[in-house]
C-alpha cells in the first residue's frame, strides 16, 4: 500500500507515493533519476550507494523510504554543486584516486560525512571513515591521499 | 493490506504492537537484508514493519542511582559517542559493520536479532545488563541471559517492544575486548572475548569475562570468575590451566562459512590466557 512520503532532497521539498517499504536507494534511482548513487551489493557491505540523511552517511540500500519522511537528504547530484566538493574532486583527480568511477560517489559522501565533523583527520581517521567502502580499483591509498589533499587545501570549508 | 506503521510514541507504538502483529523495525540493518528480494524491488515482509527508530523515549541514554539507562533505539554511533556508555561496549560497538551501518543500526536491533555474533552482546553479558520489555500494561525486566534463549531466540511477546537496557555502572581498570573477524570491518565475527575487571592494591575484586560467537549464545561462566575473584593479581598465571578447563567444557562453537569449530575453541582460550596474564 502506498503513501506519501515527504521529505527534503539536495536542498528541495519532495513529494512522493510510494510504498515506505521500498529501499530508498530504488527510489532514488527509479522514481527519481538520480543514477549516482550505485547498488553495489545491495547489503550494506559496499557503501556504493552512500548518501547523507540529516548530515548523517547511511547506506541507501538499507534504508527504507519510510524512514526518510521529513529527513534532510544529500545525495552526490546536489553534493557536486557545493565548492566542497570542487576542492574534493580536484584532488581525487590529481591523485588517481579515481579509476573505474563506481565507488567514487559513495567515497565522496563518506568523505564529506568525516570533514564536515573532523575537517583536520589523521590518515587512520580517514580510512577508518571509508571502512564501510570498498574499492576494486586503487588500491585506496591515492583516495586516502585526496582526502589528505583536500583537507589541506580546503581550509575554511570545512 | 498496511504495510507499515510510523508511531509518533511509544504509546502508540505499543498499541499498534498489541493491536496487530508487527515487525519492529529500528534501524533495519539486519531486517532489510534478511527481508531482501531480488534488486530493485520491494523487501519481503510477513507482517507489517512498525517503523520506531524515530521515537525520541527510546533513543536516551541516562543515568539514575547507580544505572546506566540506554534507550533500545540509541544507534550504534551514539552509544560510542556518549561519555557515560562503558568502554567495553565502545569499543565492541566500534568494530561493528561500518560507519554508515553504525549511524542507523541500533542496540536495541542487535540485541533481538539475537545472533550468536551480535558484537553488543557479549560485552552486555559480562556487564550484567538487563533488558527491559514493555506492553500497553506494564514493564517487566529480564536479566540479558534470560531475553535470549538461543540463536535468532528472544523471550519477547508479540505485544511487547524492548525499550531500554540497563547496566549497573561500576569501575573496571583492566579492560580487554578482542574481535576475531576476517578484516578490520564489514566483518561478521568468528569470536569475540571481553575481559573486564576491578583491583584494588592487586587484589581482584571484580572480575567478568564473557565469549561470543563460541556457542548458541554468549558464554559467561561465574565459577570461573568465582575462582579467581579476591586473590592477588599475582597468583592468577598459575591458576590460568584450570580456568582454560572450566570455559573448555562450555565452548561448543559451530563450523560454518566464516570459521571452523576448532579454531573458535582454540583462540577463545588463548583470550582467555592473554587476559588474565595481562591483569594488572
């Protein structure tokens, strides 16, 4: 059965009916087009599909859309508008942090999820705050790397 | 056919608990995998999910005359920022899953999703919490080993929720937890130990130790606390053999995917040994 779920989306009120069981993630992806947060194991092991509810970085895939009613969501389509995420892209790239792409929207959320409370981390702080994402690609040093970078470089941002 | 229910309170909450069967649903960790069907679409859920993460009664931690109160719906997250959880449940709480997972998942969820891994668990046990369990009628209070009865097995009516647990706060100057996992997180644990105990002037005054993920549920064997309790950190190293003995004979761990029987059996009692040797 469905219902009307109200909350806020990179910064806009929507409105949806929908079943609340539904996995957030899906309603992201389907009901609302936003491709960049990914499914990568659809358990909570991959952190692919990170967004921030209430500045808070959950997994989407296990998130029910139900809980979502009144939260505040940033997904990595209205973190890319930020010049937060500038600083963050322009490291990750200087860096390689970035190859096949699919981890990179959930590395970026948990990394705005860990600077926006310690904007100073230390590298075991870092990959701790990227524990839940996993990386077939690089290895993680050189995202580990661009985390430092942007910390570095973002001074006031955050 | 309602699928969900989202209660503004806890009356509520109870009411509809009483009034139909549920499935209470805090932060969903475990139920929205356990529940999972193909990708993309809707979960498969028996009954409707009482939606009770958001329920401000059960998301508190306070402290009163000597007990720690911690609201069954604290997150994960929350009980290892808190400055009065103990940090024996921190740091177990800690080496959970992952951040995002620990922002969302609850005490309260771990505890009656009741697996014989569930990370809180052991340290609740050594700790001597209690649980308490409310209807529309009333509370009533179990001691932690009495609410679970066995793997995915809690005491818990249909009409009831667990609201809180309770720990007796004490002070514990020798604090040892160790999880066995296959890597540093997103790890489901092989076995779990927790040592927690009090000196005073090298005497031992306190002593609990429990081991999770080794049996059906978490092992806590007072006669081997008994043995040691009120001697002097000195004569404990000899007296290690026999309390390897006493645990031994309760440690009945499983071969399954994510460990064999023996290695449980053996790096448990080596726990056992690294804490007791290292008390000071």
């Amino acid at each position: 059965m469905e219902k009307e779920i109200e909350f806020v989306l990179n910064g806009k009120i929507v409105q949806i009916k929908t079943n609340p069981l539904r996995r957030f993630l899906d309603v992201l992806r389907e009901d609302l087009g936003l491709k960049g947060s990914k499914e990568g194991c659809g358990e909570g092991e991959c952190g692919a599909c990170s967004v921030l509810v209430g500045g808070i970085l959950v997994n989407a895939c296990l998130t029910a859309v139900g809980t979502i009613v009144g939260q505040d969501v940033l997904t990595i389509e209205g973190y890319r508008e930020t010049e937060r995420f500038k600083v963050l892209e322009k490291a990750f790239a200087e860096a390689g942090a970035v190859q096949c792409g699919y981890c990179t929207p959930g590395m970026l959320m948990a990394a705005e999820a860990l600077l926006s409370i310690n904007p100073k981390p230390d590298e075991r702080e870092i990959r701790e705050a990227i524990s839940g994402n996993l990386c077939r690609c690089t290895g993680y040093s050189m995202i580990v790397e661009a985390i430092q970078t942007a910390s570095k470089r973002g001074e006031g941002l955050w | 056919m309602v699928e969900s229910f989202r209660p503004e309170n806890l009356r509520e909450a109870l009411t509809l608990r009483r009034d139909s069967k549920v499935i209470p649903f805090a932060g969903g960790t475990d139920l929205m995998v356990r529940k999972r069907s193909w990708s993309g679409t809707l979960p498969r859920f028996e009954y409707p999910a009482l939606f009770i993460s958001g329920i401000n009664q059960i998301k508190e931690i306070s402290s009163t005359e000597g007990i720690l109160n911690i609201g069954a719906a604290v997150t994960l997250a929350s009980l290892i920022q808190h400055d009065a959880v103990p940090v024996i449940l921190k740091r177990a709480a800690f080496q959970m899953a992952s951040p995002a997972i620990r922002n969302a998942g609850t005490i309260g969820g771990n505890i009656c999703n009741a697996s014989p891994a569930g990370d809180t668990i052991a340290p609740l046990y050594a700790l001597g919490a209690t649980v308490v369990l409310q209807n529309s009628l009333g509370q009533r209070e179990l001691q932690i080993n009495e609410f679970i009865k066995g793997p995915g097995r809690i005491d818990l009516k249909d009409d009831e929720l667990l609201v809180a647990i309770n720990i007796p706060i004490e002070d514990y100057n020798n604090v040892y937890y160790k999880k066995v996992g296959t890597r540093k997180a997103d790890a489901l644990s092989k076995l779990s130990f927790v040592g927690i105990a009090r000196t005073v002037d090298e005497q031992l005054v306190d002593l609990r130790m429990a081991i999770g993920a080794v049996a059906p549920v978490v092992i806590r064997i007072r006669a081997a606390e008994n043995m040691l309790k009120g001697r002097n950190v000195k004569e404990i190293p000899k007296l290690i053999p026999d309390i390897k003995n006493i645990f031994s004979d309760f440690i009945k761990p499983i071969d399954d995917q994510r460990s064999n029987a023996a290695y449980r059996k053996s790096v448990s009692l080596r726990l056992v040994e690294d804490f007791l040797k290292g008390m000071r």
